[in-house]
C-alpha cells in the first residue's frame, strides 16, 4: 500500500502537475545535483523558474515510526518553517511545497521543494577567504540579532546554511536547511549558543562580538568569552560524535 501527500503554497497551485512530473523523475540525470550527502538536492526548471528539490534520505524503521505518529517529517518542517520565516521577514528561499510518500502507513520518501536562490557564496565561503570582512561582520551580526529578537532558534546555524547574496554594495543573508528550528524565547544563554556553531577563527569571533554588543547593552568581551565557551564545547561535541561513528562503522 503507497499513498502520498502534498502540500503546494498557494502562490505555486500551478506548478502541481509539473511538479508530480519532476518527483516522478527525479533519479534521472535530467537534473542537476548541486548537493549529494545524507540528502540530495537538485535544480529543475518549471515553467522559467528555478525550483530546488530536496530528497530526504529514506529514514530507518524507527525513524518511520517517529516520523509518521510523533513527529513531523524533515520535508514538512522545513516547509513550515520556512513559511515562519517569510512571516517574519527572515530572507530564506521561498518554499514552494513538500511531499510525502508513505507505504503500510509509514513514511518513506519526503521532499521539499524551494525557490533556487542565486546566491555569490556562503558563509563558509566567507569564513574561508575574509573578504569584506568588516561590513559582512557587521551585517551578519546585525542579521543574526534581528533573528534571536524574533525569538527565533536556528539550530542548524552552520556556516554552509547561511547563503550570501551581494548587492549594490551591500550583503544579503538568507538561511537554508530549515527543519531543526524552534520558535522559543532566545535567552543569552540561547544566543551564544546559537553563535557557537559558525568557526573556529578567534578573529572572526571577536568581530562578531564586537558588533552583536553594539546592539545589546552587554559588553563586547563577555559575548566573546561566552562563544568561545561555547564553541569548545561544540567541538568537542563534534569529536566525540565523529569517535563513536568511527567505533560503530558508520564514519
């Protein structure tokens, strides 16, 4: 027994059938993969515009189990997450759809569907080469603040999640990888934490210290102190996570 569910934005009712088409093909080589890890994403073209479709990896049976009675599927969240942002002015792809397959009632395939953002680089790009470092600093702060003040958590805030888009001569920033998100109430305790997953680079932590304290009345170099904190626990987080990996077989 297979069945699915779709769940189209009303801007895109449309983009249905072409959309079905495009799922129904989606292994071929007709598209382009811009992304091939856990998950894999590919560019399409329906109707002039650019559409990003991303596969979920089929989950393991206990994830289909959680993903079917207790929680919302990867796909779905992301789309709704994304429909957050847009409501509160939060630059992210605009979210077209998700879809859901499911067989003997448990999920199986799950995708969503976004705008193709143009973007120049990432953050890590930024990370990588410094290049504009002093305005791009300040902007991403700035951007950074104007979410936390939303009382929104990006848990994935990784520096491959943050896409760059240069313009006149000025930065854009728009957030990807949606589905692990929550709408709480961003203490300080929150918000260097959720700045503690961006770098290593001690320099580019101080910049953004600097220029998160000029919009808050808490010092510059407590900001820094409590990332930098952070940001060791993060890590070392990471390596024992990669250690048991290694240990099991599933690096």
């Amino acid at each position: 027994m297979n069945y699915s569910t779709i769940l189209i934005n009303e801007n895109f009712k449309n983009f249905k059938n072409s959309i079905n088409e495009c799922l129904e093909n989606f292994q071929s080589d007709q598209y382009k993969i811009i992304k091939n890890e856990r998950n894999t994403l590919k560019i399409v073209n329906i109707e002039g515009k650019k559409l990003v479709i991303k596969s979920f990896k089929i989950p393991n049976f206990i994830n289909k189990v959680i993903y079917t009675f207790f929680r919302k599927s990867k796909a779905r969240r992301s789309y709704e997450y994304a429909n957050k942002l847009v409501t509160h002015n939060i630059n992210t792809p605009k979210p077209v759809a998700y879809y859901e397959t499911k067989k003997y009632f448990l999920l199986t395939k799950s995708y969503y569907i976004c705008e193709y953002i143009d973007y120049d680089f990432t953050f890590k790009d930024f990370i990588k080469n410094k290049f504009e470092f002093k305005l791009i600093t300040k902007l991403f702060a700035e951007f950074t603040y104007s979410i936390h003040e939303k009382n929104i958590n990006f848990l994935d805030n990784t520096p491959g999640n943050t896409l760059i888009v240069k313009q006149n001569n000025s930065f854009d920033f728009y957030l990807v990888d949606l589905n692990r998100m929550k709408f709480e109430r961003m203490t300080f305790k929150r918000r260097m934490k959720n700045l503690s997953k961006l770098t290593t680079d001690l320099e580019l932590i101080k910049a953004i210290s600097t220029e998160y304290s000029k919009k808050t009345n808490i010092n510059e170099n407590i900001i820094y102190d409590e990332i930098v904190s952070y940001t060791e626990k993060f890590q070392n987080f990471l390596k024992r996570k990669k250690e048991i990996k290694n240990k099991l077989g599933i690096g």
